[in-house]
C-alpha cells in the first residue's frame, strides 16, 4: 500500500469530461490523459466532444493553419 496519494490538479464545482468512462464529473477525478475541462457547469461538461469536435472543424477550415496550395492534404505535408 502506498504511503502517499497522488492528489489530481482543480478544485469542487469545476466539471470535467471523462473520455474513459463517458461521464461528467465534478472535480478531476481521472487522469488528465482521459478527460476535457474544466467546464463552469455540468451541462457543459456534457457537450464537450460536441465542443471539441466544432472547433477541430473550425480549426481545419481556418486558412491561417492551412496553405493555400494544400487544401485536399496532397504534396507539401
């Protein structure tokens, strides 16, 4: 048994996305690798793939990441 509990990074009321086990939940509770947030609610929380997926969009569609010559991902990468 170990002496000392790694103790995770936040505080109450901040609300994270659980990739692993596909919940919300207030605090961190698993490992950073595994979740989104924080997000200032629940409902928030909720959405996050939703929210994550709307700017990977945004993001891939913003010229300012992507070259000119380069739209359909061809030579230059």
């Amino acid at each position: 048994m170990a002496l000392f509990k790694k103790k995770t990074a936040g505080k109450p009321g901040e609300w994270y996305y659980c990739l692993e086990h596909k919940k919300v939940e207030e605090g961190p509770q698993c490992r950073a690798l595994n979740r989104l947030g924080p997000y200032a609610t629940p409902e928030e929380a909720a959405r996050a793939i939703e929210t994550a997926e709307a700017r990977n969009e945004e993001w891939d569609e913003d010229s300012r990441w992507n070259d000119e010559g380069d739209r359909e991902g061809g030579a230059g990468r």
